[in-house]
C-alpha cells in the first residue's frame, strides 16, 4: 500500500486557511484497536506515519494545540489512530499535534476576531480558559471534558529531601514553603505564575494555607513571592533544569542551583524515567492541607466556526482519548486518569512515597479564580523593579530612644531598617535617599543626599549605586532644634518622584518619620491632600507609603498624609520591618491594581 508523509504542520497566523472537509453521513465509529508495529515509535516521534491508499483520500483534518507537557502522549495516539485508520462517521481522522506554551495560546485567544488554524486545545489547566476571558473578549471556548490530571508537589534533590525529612515528615504548604525558604543551603525554584499553571496554582495554595497561620499572613505571602522571583523559570520545561544533579558537593553548592522546586508529579515523572545522571532521583513532597492538581481540559475552539465533520472528529478524538490502550498511552508518559487513582508504580516513579498522602481519596476543594487573581496579581506586582524614593525624617525627636531597642534611637532603628531593607533589592531596583527637618537647607525643609538610580549602577567615586546609598544612610544624624517638616518634603518628593517615574517597575515614594508636621509656615494637610490629589494619575501610579518610626509615632498623620497619595500608613519598631511594610505595600497596590481592572 502506498505512504505519504504526515509531518505537524506550523501554526500560520490570519485565519484558517486549509478548506473544509464536509461530513458524509455515516452512523456509528470504527472502535480503535491499538496495536502498535515494531518502529512506530521512531515514525510517531518524527510524524511520519501516514495512511494507508484506502484512507488517504478521505481524511478529516483535525488540528490539536497541546500543552508542552501532554503533547508527546497525545501524539502517540493520533499517529497510532492513524496508522490504524480510526474513524470518525466513517472518514479517517488526521489529527495533528503541536505543543505550545499554554500562556501563548491563551494571549492568542483573547484577541477578538483571530481565526486560529487549529480546532482544540489542550491546555494543562482550565485557568488558561479564565485567563483568556480576563485578558479580552476573544475567541470562544468550549470546555468538553478532562483527559488527565496531575497533583502539584514540591520536588527535592535527595539531599534537600533528607534535610526536610522525606519522606516521613509531611507538611502543609505554608510550612513545607517556609522550610525551603528559611535556610540559605536549600533554594527553591518555581516557573513563573503568571506563564505557568504550576507556579500560579503552588503560589495561590502556599498563600491559602499562610493565611491561617496569623496576623502577619500577607508580609509572608509577599516575602514568598519576593523570595521566588529572584528564582524563577520563564516556563515549565525550565524549572528541572535549575536543579543540582546531587552528584557532587560542588554542584550541590553551586549557587545557580536548585535543591527543591514546585513541579507536577507528571514532570517529576518524566524527569525520573528519563534521567541520565548517575544520581539518585527527585522525591516529591504533597503537601496535607490541600492537592491542586492540573486538569487539562479538552477545549473546542470557536466551536460555531467548525464543519460538521470536524465537530464530530474533535468529538471522537476526546473519546478516544479515554479508550483503555490510549490511557495506557497516557499513563506510561506520567499522568493520571481523570477519574481514577494512580497507579503505585507511577507515584513511586515521580518520587512518591508514603506516608505522603497521594493515596488519599479525597479531592481538594478547587482554589477560587478570586483566589488566583489575587495571587496573580500580587506576583506581577512583586516581581517587577522597585523604583523608591526614600525620604527620612532627620529632626530633633528622632534622637529620642526607642523603648526596648537597647538604648537606639527612633533614628538608629530607622538606619538598620533601610540597610536591611536594601539587601532584599536586586541590582535593577532604583533607591534614592532623601532626608528633612525644618531649616535643613535654606528656607527648604528637605534636602536630597542620592539621587534614585540602579542599585548595581556605578556609584560616584567608585563602588556601586548601592554602596554609596549604604553610606549616605548610615552618615544621616539628626539636627538637634530641627522640627518635622512633613507636608512641603512631602509635596516636594511626591513631584519628584512623579516627573521620574519609570513605566514597568514599582514606582513609590516612601517617608520614613516619627511625628507630625511642624512647621507652622508650610502648607496645610488639606493643601497637601489636594495637592497630592491633582497630582495623582492612574496611568503612572505612585504610591505614598508613609511608615511611623517607634511605638510613640503619630500613625494617623503617617496614615492621613499616605492617603493623599493613593498609599497607607503604617507603624514599625524593628529593624527588620520596614521590609515586610514595603512588600505589604506592594501587594494592596497590586490588590487595588487588579481590582481596578475588573
């Protein structure tokens, strides 16, 4: 019989331009019966299985964007019906594969009026199907069932894996997270959330289970979040590529190097199975509290535009995909079947082990969309480039001592909070340093030390931005018969910081201070607030965060004049919580962000 080649054709952009195969009328299908012949293997990996004479010429195309992850598995069941020569209503199904970043296909679908050239898809999580309806009114969507799924879990190298006691110790997520993020010698890796279902279903149930943990909830999700991004993977395929081998001590240290990483236990799987170290393999931990899994969602694409024939085929390939040999097919790749347990062997595989509950029967309650917008939103929000203009108050009563800080000033603490702080900011983020008192230059309340610039920038007289900012912070003292001068400073670095704001990072100004104004010959609070409010644009967004130095500070000013500038007020004591402020900061901005896109 003669062949011809079937390879995956490209996805080519401005609409379907293939024609239309009409449907002749035939009840019932042709049930599959896969046997697969020696070699098929190779000729499936390459695409170039093909039919036989009796079904080349009577074929229904079928195109089926897939997941990166379930691709190759779905493949292998398209290029075995069609050796095969499976029907549908009587015609041989052509059904072609082509794996695609689910965050891709997602931005593609939400432009409205695109004539995508392929008529399912196959993401590996129905939140791509809400994100594209939340990024524009694109093209419709039809949900016809689930193919697999896999359980979200964090994946160790063994040395990580004994050092958090695998696999006899079980953890929620907030614990399990806090353990891989409280300690230097173990780092933990993740895709990106806002590319990855992974990421963003692992980061939404970390924040789920912090936020029983206490009143300091949201600082630990933002400090996650921030703790992450200086370790992320642009995509899915990228994440096991960041972790040690565990073949050596110098690998292991090597700081480029993951020990634990959020990972599908279908990734976990495959990484396992094919390996080429001669290391010991990934253990996975499940966390109790809660079991997000990916659902892959068998997806019709703009269902009202497909010919009858091609219906009928996406139809018959969704059921097949659920026959016994095909779910075999599915299986051996590492995914579970939507509706049964896992197999022992394919837990064990990804690095399973009890008492880890995967046995458990019962399935977690899915996280809210509510829930992963939030997250989302928080993660875009964090992980961009801060860019922050800190103004410190440096009058008279900054020199009084801070009540159970071993004799340190309100000033001191303010010092070793900013320093602190600073360590947490990568080379891109932009820090500048103002300081103010009354009389503190000429007839102005406020003076700029350092200009706000890139920490990693050339500093002047040599060194870096950073260490020239650590300077100026440790030298500022307090001016003895100096008063506060809250509200010109304020006005004055607020219009600043608007002029130079920077479009893609996290603009702010921050005003460190212990009191209220006092400069009976500034403007007023009211004048202030309107002043703030004129000045204010959505488009450039700058919030003033106000932070109170000392328990004895004047929150409500700090709160009051931060609210003029679409900001908050906020009270510390310690050094280390001017940090935890700014990301509590950033994540209400991204909240309110997010909230002002609904």
């Amino acid at each position: 019989m003669g062949r011809h080649s079937l390879p995956d054709d490209d996805m080519r952009g401005g609409g379907r331009s293939r024609p239309r195969v009409r449907r002749r009328t035939v009840a019932g299908a042709t049930m599959l019966v896969l046997a697969v012949a020696a070699g098929t293997g190779v000729a499936a990996q390459s695409g170039l299985l093909s039919f036989a004479d009796s079904c080349k010429d009577a074929a229904v195309r079928l195109d089926v964007v897939a997941s990166p992850d379930i691709a190759p598995a779905v493949r292998a069941v398209a290029d075995s019906a069609r050796q095969q020569e499976v029907t549908s209503d009587g015609q041989c199904m052509d059904v072609r594969v082509t794996a695609r970043e689910n965050y891709k296909v997602a931005q593609e679908l939400a432009v409205a009026g695109n004539k995508p050239e392929y008529e399912v898809w196959l993401p590996d999580s129905a939140l791509w199907a809400e994100r594209t309806k939340a990024l524009g009114d694109g093209v419709p969507l039809t949900p016809a069932g689930n193919i697999a799924v896999s359980p979200i879990a964090l994946a160790t190298v063994h040395s990580a894996g004994t050092e958090l006691g695998w696999p006899g110790k079980t953890y929620t997520w907030a614990e399990l997270t806090a353990a891989a993020t409280t300690t230097e010698t173990l780092r933990l890796g993740a895709a990106d959330p806002a590319r990855s279902a992974t990421g963003l279903l692992a980061l939404t149930s970390v924040s789920a289970s912090t936020q029983k943990s206490g009143p300091d909830a949201d600082t630990k999700v933002a400090a996650t979040a921030k703790a992450l991004s200086r370790r992320v993977s642009p995509a899915d395929s990228q994440v096991v590529r960041t972790l040690a081998r565990d073949g050596s001590a110098e690998d292991v240290r090597d700081p480029r190097r993951n020990q634990a990483v959020f990972l599908s236990e279908q990734a976990a799987y495959a990484y396992n199975s094919a390996t080429s170290y001669s290391t010991r393999d990934l253990e996975l931990f499940y966390p109790k509290d809660s079991a997000p899994r990916l659902d892959y969602p068998y997806q019709l694409v703009d269902e009202s535009e497909l010919s009858t024939d091609e219906s009928r085929a996406a139809t018959r390939f969704m059921a097949l995909l659920g026959e016994p040999e095909p779910r075999r097919t599915l299986a051996a790749h590492g995914f579970r079947a939507a509706d049964e347990a896992a197999a022992e062997s394919l837990v064990r595989t990804a690095g399973g082990r009890a008492p880890q509950p995967f046995t458990a029967t019962e399935t977690a309650a899915p996280l809210r969309p509510d829930a992963l917008q939030e997250t989302l939103g928080l993660w875009t929000i964090t992980v961009q480039n801060a860019r922050l203009t800190t103004v410190v108050d440096v009058s008279g009563s900054m020199q009084a001592p801070v009540p159970g800080r071993d004799a340190q000033t309100r000033l001191d603490v303010t010092k070793a909070s900013l320093l602190k702080a600073m360590e947490q900011f990568t080379p891109e983020d932009e820090i500048g340093l103002w300081e103010f008192a009354t009389g503190l230059d000429g007839p102005r309340d406020y003076r700029k030390l350092v200009a706000t610039a890139r920490l990693g920038a050339p500093g002047k007289g040599g060194g870096t931005h950073r260490a020239q900012l650590a300077e100026a912070v440790k030298a500022l003292a307090p001016v003895p018969e100096g008063a506060t001068g809250l509200y010109d400073t304020t006005l004055a670095a607020y219009k600043e910081a608007q002029g130079s704001y920077v479009k893609g990072k996290f603009n702010a100004l921050v005003i460190l201070t212990d009191g209220s104004n006092q400069d009976r010959f500034s403007i007023t609070r009211s004048e202030l607030l309107n002043q703030l409010k004129k000045l204010s644009d959505p488009q450039r967004p700058v919030p003033l965060i106000a932070i109170a130095v000392g328990p004895d500070a004047d929150l409500r000013e700090a709160d009051q004049t931060a609210g003029g500038g679409g900001g908050a007020g906020y009270q510390v004591s310690a050094p280390a919580e001017i940090q935890a402020v700014i990301l509590k900061a950033i994540m209400a901005v991204g909240q309110a962000g997010q909230a002002a896109q609904e």
